[in-house]
RNA sequence: GGAGAGGUGGCCGAGCGGUUUAAGGCGUUAGUCUUGAAAACUAAUAUAUGGGAAACUGUAUCGAGGGUUCGAAUCCCUCCCUCUCCGCCA
C-alpha cells in the first residue's frame, strides 16, 4: 500500500509517478483523494459524538452510584437520542473507509526515481553486460529439454501422466542435481549470513494480502479446495517477509536477511503457449528466496548487495549473464525498484530470467503493519522489504544443461557444484 | 475428527456490566543513596490517529470480526489460535 498521505498532500505528482508505471490509475488515485476528504470529515463528526457519549455514560456511572438508577434516567435519555446520530455518522464512515481501502490495495508500488520510465519490458535497460565467456560448440547445441529427455533425467511425458501439463519430473541424476543446486545455493547465502527457514507450502489469505498477491493477483494463486484461507505459496518470499508481520521491531535488529528452499506452486493462467516445453514455466517449481528487513535508508543500499548475492551463484556455477533494471512498465506490483538477471541460454541464442531482485520499499510493510522502533526516537516507522530470487532451481538447472553440454550429449558439472553432486559428469546410463 | 479449558501490556497475572484513567508483580529506563556496583527508595514505561507551537487533549485498541447496552476486557454470535485428554497418523 502506498501512503495515503502522501497521495493526499500531492496528488499530482503521485498521480504521475503512479501513471509511469503503465497503468491507468490515475482515476483511482483522484477517487481516494476525494474520499478521503469526506471521510476524515465524517471520521472527526463520530469521535466528537462518540466523546460526548463517553462523557454522559460516564455521568450515568456516578450518578447511579451516588443517587440510585432513578437519578440516572434523564442523562440515559440524552444519550439514547445521541446514539442514534452516531450510529448513522458511524455508518457512512465506514463505508467510505471500505472503499477507500479497496482502491489503495489495488495501487501498486510507487516506481524509484531511478527507474526507467516505459510501458513494458523494452525499455528495460540492461545495467551489467556479461562479463563471462560465452560456451563455443563445435555442433549444434541443443534445448535442455531434448538434452535431459536424451539422457533419461527428464521426463515430462510421465510428469504429464502423473500431474497434467507444465510439470516436470526429475529422474536420477536429474532429480539428485536438482537437489545438489538447492544446497549449493542455500549453503551459499548461509555463509552469507542468511538466516535459513524451511516455511510451510501452504499459506493464509492475510499473509498474502501483505506481500500484494491478494486482492489482485487471486486467479495466479492454487486456493485449497474447502479451505477458504489457504493457499499455496508461489513463492518463499510470502513466509518469509511475513515473519514479522503485525510487529514492532526493534532498530538494532534490523536489517534481517532470511533465505529459505521451497516448492512454488503458479497457475500461470495467461501465459498460454509460452515455454510450453521445459523447466522455464512450469506449476510447479524450485526456488531459493533471499528475503531482507531493513531500515528505510538503507533499504537500496541493500538491493544492490542481494542483487550481488544472486550474482554470486551464477558467477560460481561459471554461467554468462547479464542485469537489467526493469522499467516502470514492467515492475511488479509491489516493487519500487527491480533488478533482473539474465543467464545465457544457447539454444535460444539469448539471455532469459532467471532471477528477480527488487525492493519493495515500505508497501508491503504498511499492508502487514510491520513497523520498527528507532533506538532513540519516538515512535514507530515501517521497516522496508526486499526479496530476491537467489535462484530459481529449475532454470539453473536448464542452463547448466545447455551452458555445460558436450558434443556426445553428456553434461559436464560445474566445479563448484561437484561436492554437492559428487560426479563431474552427468551420461546417459541407465 | 471428538470432548474440555483457555487467549488481558515486553513478560507473569487480577478484573467477569459503571471512579479501571486495565490492580499487583517481574523486567526495562532514569533519578536518589554509594568510591563503584548491588540492594533499597522515587519516578517513568504501549500503539495508531485527530487537534495544538507546546504543555496538553479527543478517539480507537484486552486473539479477530460482528451484536446487545446510555456504557463491554466483562454478556451473546461467528471465526482464528494455544493447551489437556481421546481417536487417527507419517
């Protein structure tokens, strides 16, 4: 959520920056700046009521101690007649409140004026080139999906059988590098300093609602059948930016930096016919999440470290890829700021996503009401959260296959990996 | 899944319809005393939001949301969570 102040006092200028990111909220954002004036104005009307009532029903108090019940009578009329008043004031109140929150949680993240201002993903500019040497192939390099079909370490044919389509199953050392990436890349970021968590898959609604999946992003979720409050996570960043939620931390602990394996569960309605073959985009996925809580000035400061940390696995794992910072069109809902890194895919002669990386400001904050004290202020501010993809498994395990294939069809593994896999190649064998 | 008991400030814990402005204790912070510390004593000790330059003050918050009432931590309803016992089960 971003601040209604703030939209109050400039409309104008949030309106614009609001407008920078491609949607046409313009409109909305002008609706809650008049609603909110009649609501602050209906706010101040019941709490003059509601003090006048409190002050009689205190008058009924002592009068009935000191005078008995009879005495009491004509001050209970009185505010027999004010209740009324207050109820009618009461309920205008908050039926503007609920349509004032309904349009605010429907307003994403207010871009950083370091963002490129574009309508989508072309204005995206590319901020580190690659600095790796690209794989020469003497031959024709191939998809992962053949190289892994080929080599019996995928099968999507039985994924398909088994689950339905966009599902992957990992066979043999297909199944034992998946989980040889988990632990490199967690072992990784522990040493870092990262706290690890092993969240639960399934989440409430409130929880969502904090991260800005809820209300707006419902038809990506899998929502439990018979279970009204349950979803699956779509990804890690969802408990572990919601650890703290409803809390007031303390500013000597901040920041905090959590990192967490989870499966990821998305729907991914609406991207029909794209990657359709593959780890790329699949229902369900692995993923290593790098979360951070952190105070307001240094949160993009902190982006550009986790942005490092991201880095490091690909750089480690000796993968060419390169960083974009994406324009305000193509940010994510609760993003202020997002780095994307891309890793070079051969067989489509490009670099693809791999991980996402953004600071999500104090928007998330304010919908959970995570808050932190400063050792020597008053009062409370809203902590700022990031989350960083640091990586998504299955797409580091389609560019290993592709990066690190060989003529024969065999797959060399990344010296850095080898102690987590145990073998330096991967044949087809069995 | 069944039966029962609960959820009150940072923590423990009283209150079960009206001087509660949430008692009391612990903890924390400051002060007094002390060479220093401890102890003792004194005081302070939530959050949000409105008004005000400030002192101060209005409103809300006792798991969450509704309801009854002039008045709700207290009574009623719904939901969530915790504990105990039983059942089931990696």
């Amino acid at each position: 959520m971003i601040d209604i102040k703030l939209l109050v006092s400039n409309p104008i200028e949030v309106q614009e920056r609001l407008g920078n990111r491609n949607s046409k909220l313009k409109e909305d954002a002008a609706t809650v700046v008049g609603l909110y004036q009649e609501y602050k104005q209906e706010l101040q009307k019941v709490e003059e009521l509601r003090a006048k009532r409190n002050n009689l029903s205190k008058q009924i108090g002592v009068v009935r101690a000191k005078e008995g019940p009879v005495a009491a009578q004509a001050i209970m009329k009185e505010a027999n007649t004010l209740k009324e008043e207050m109820a009618e004031a009461d309920v205008k109140m908050t039926e503007l409140k609920a349509q004032i929150d309904k349009l605010m949680l429907m307003i994403p993240n207010l871009p950083d004026v370091s963002v490129p201002v574009g309508p989508d993903e072309r204005a995206n500019v590319i901020v580190k080139e690659n600095s790796l040497p690209l794989p020469k192939f003497d031959f024709e390099p191939k998809d992962h999906h053949a190289l892994g079909e080929a080599l019996g370490i995928l099968d999507f044919q039985t994924a398909s059988v088994l689950s339905g389509s966009r599902f992957a199953l990992l066979r043999g050392d297909g199944a034992r590098l998946e989980r040889s990436l988990i632990n490199f890349m967690i072992d990784l970021h522990t040493e870092a300093g990262y706290t690890e968590y092993m969240p639960p898959a399934i989440i409430n609604a409130s929880c969502l609602l904090g991260t800005g999946q809820l209300p707006k992003f419902k038809e990506d979720m899998y929502h439990l059948e018979g279970e009204e409050d349950q979803y699956l996570i779509s990804t890690a960043e969802i408990p572990l930016t919601n650890l703290y939620r409803g809390q007031i931390l303390q500013e000597k602990d901040l920041p905090k930096a959590f990192t967490a394996y989870t499966p990821c569960f998305r729907k991914e309605a609406g991207a029909y016919g794209k990657d359709t073959r593959g780890l790329i985009r699949n229902h369900q996925f692995n993923k290593v999440e790098m979360v951070w809580l952190s105070k307001p000035e240094n949160s993009m400061e902190i982006l550009e470290k986790m942005t490092l940390e991201a880095e490091k696995v690909l750089k480690t794992l000796g993968l060419p890829y390169q960083r974009v910072l994406l324009s305000s069109g193509d940010m994510g809902f609760s993003a202020a700021k997002t780095y994307d890194l891309e890793v070079w895919f051969p067989s489509q002669n490009c670099f693809r996503e791999i991980s996402s990386c953004s600071n999500c400001t104090d928007f998330q904050a304010r919908r959970m009401n995570l808050r932190y004290k400063e050792t020597n202020g008053k009062g409370t501010q809203f902590v700022h959260t990031l989350n960083g993809s640091g990586i998504a498994v299955g797409r580091t395990f389609a560019a290993i296959l592709e990066n690190y294939q060989q003529k024969d069809g065999s797959i060399v593994i990344p010296e850095a990996l080898r102690p987590y896999f145990g073998k330096d190649k991967i044949e087809k064998n069995a």
